[in-house]
C-alpha cells in the first residue's frame, strides 16, 4: 500500500514539474517583455526622424538614421556629461564607503550607551523623501558656497545613501560570529586589525551590493544636480538631456538616442557586478 501511494506521488510530482516551469517560463516572458520593450523603444528611436516617432513609436525605422548617434558622440558635451557623472559616481561611492564601513563596524560590534538610539536615528532618513529637503539643503550649500559645483553634489548624495548603506553593512557585520572576533585578539590583533583583515574582507559581497545600489543612484539622480548645478559645463548625463528640449518643441530622436548611450555604461558595469551581487544579496551568516 505504501508502494502504491508513493508511486502515485511521484507520478504527480512528476506531472506538477512541466506545469511549474511553463508558469515559470511564461510569468519570465511576461517580466522580459514589460520591461524589453521601453528600452527597445528607445533604442530605436534613437534610429527614426520626429516625425516618423510620433507617427509609428512602436514599429522599426524605415530608414535607418545613424547620424543621430554619430553626431551625439563626436559632440564634446555629450563626453562632458560623461566624464562629470562618472566622477560623481565614483566620488559619492568612496566617500560613502569610507563613511559607512566605520560606522556600521562600531554600530554592529561595540556596545556603547545608547548605540540602539544613534542607529534608530539613522534609520529615520529612511522615511523622509529627498525631496522635503530640498530647500533647506540648498540654503546650506548656498551658505558653504558649494552651489554650482560637483563637491556640492556629491556630499549631499552620499549622506542620503548613508541609512540605507549602514543598514545593510549592519546586519551583515552583526551576522560575523563572535569567535572570529576572539581569535584574533588571542592572536595579539586589535578590533582594527579584526575590521580590517577579518571583516572587510568576509564582507565582500555586500559592500558590493551597496556599491552598486549607490552607483545605480548616482547614475540616475536628476533633483540633485538640477538643483545644484547651473552650469551647463558641469551638468551630469541626466541634465544632459534637457539640451535638446526647446521653448517650443523638443528633438525625441536625438534625445532617445542621449538616453541609449548613456545607458551603456550602467549596463555594462551590471554585467561584470552580476555575480557579486547576487552573492551579496544571497550571503548569509558565516558559521564557526
């Protein structure tokens, strides 16, 4: 009877599987298309005259424009814009690394009077939108004179990342056991040489994802630097695009074919940080 029963089980498990993967497979297509078809849209856009994009913004160009993107390319602004996003970039993940790894460290690992009170008031930045500050952050920058320069957005950027980056690193540096801790203060080690030669690199993984998530941010942040930047020469790639945008009319398909290119770069850094971030989402606790 038991034999019976477990055959039967089996059969149906077996019959649950092609089910399962073709739901699988079709709530994946549905996801790939829903998100495939903006950027495809864009991508050829990029590709089309004004007038054939407001006439058929779905189809493919009957004839194929290259000279949108060739022009974009040899326009020096458009490699300014570059170069400016990605100095910000790389800035605002340094800095903020080199803040919130300290700061999660002694949040996660030393016991202090009223450590709970000082990360409870971090974890409050979580709930209030950038946009609240607006003013009052830029009354600050205007009073430290930082208004109109790349300093003035990279600062303000960094501490808006700061909760969400020590919550992470927290957790993950709570989650370290404590022997690893012990054995190197047996070892004759400090807890420095523990942050440093222990935990940095055992937390790998998530400073990856956190890095990523702020170069994601940074890329993409368009109220930041439109408050904070007016000179164009200093405009990130966001901004960029509000040169081909007139009084009364705008040029889509050279603004499309902007939005493709800068694109690019945030693609091709995904592809190579794929796997360490899936590791860092992915990473639990080390065992001892």
């Amino acid at each position: 009877m038991y034999t019976i029963q477990r055959r039967s089980f089996v059969q149906q498990s077996a019959l649950q599987k092609p089910v399962q993967l073709t739901l699988r497979y079709l709530y994946c297509g549905v996801v790939a298309f829903f998100v495939l078809v903006p950027i495809l849209t864009v991508v050829l856009g990029g590709f089309k005259t004004n007038g054939e994009l407001v006439n058929s913004p779905f189809s493919l160009p009957a004839v194929w424009h290259w000279d949108t993107y060739g022009a974009l390319i040899l326009q020096s602004g458009f490699w300014q814009s570059m170069l400016n996003s990605t100095i910000v970039m790389l800035a605002t993940v340094g800095l903020l690394l080199l803040v919130a790894c300290p700061a999660s460290f002694v949040l996660a690992r030393v016991d202090f009077r009223g450590r709970e009170v000082v990360f409870n008031i971090l974890l409050f930045g979580l709930l209030f939108p950038v946009s609240m500050a607006m003013l009052p952050l830029y009354i600050t920058l205007r009073n430290l004179q930082l208004v109109n320069s790349l300093v003035g957005l990279i600062l303000p950027q960094t501490a808006f990342a700061l909760p969400v980056t020590i919550l992470i690193l927290r957790n993950f540096f709570r989650a370290i056991p404590q022997e690893l801790e012990d054995a190197t203060f047996i070892d004759g080690g400090s807890s420095i040489d523990f942050f440093w030669r222990i935990l940095l690199p055992l937390a790998r993984p998530s400073l990856a994802v956190v890095g990523m998530l702020a170069m994601v941010a940074s890329w993409n942040n368009f109220l930041l630097p439109l408050l904070v930047l007016n000179d164009s020469s200093l405009w990130t790639v966001t901004l960029g695009v509000m040169q081909f945008q007139g009084e009364h009319s705008t040029d889509w398909a050279t603004t499309m074919a902007y939005i493709t290119l800068t694109m690019i770069p945030a693609i091709v850094f995904y592809l190579f940080a794929e796997r360490h971030l899936i590791a860092g989402l992915t990473a639990g606790a080390v065992k001892g």
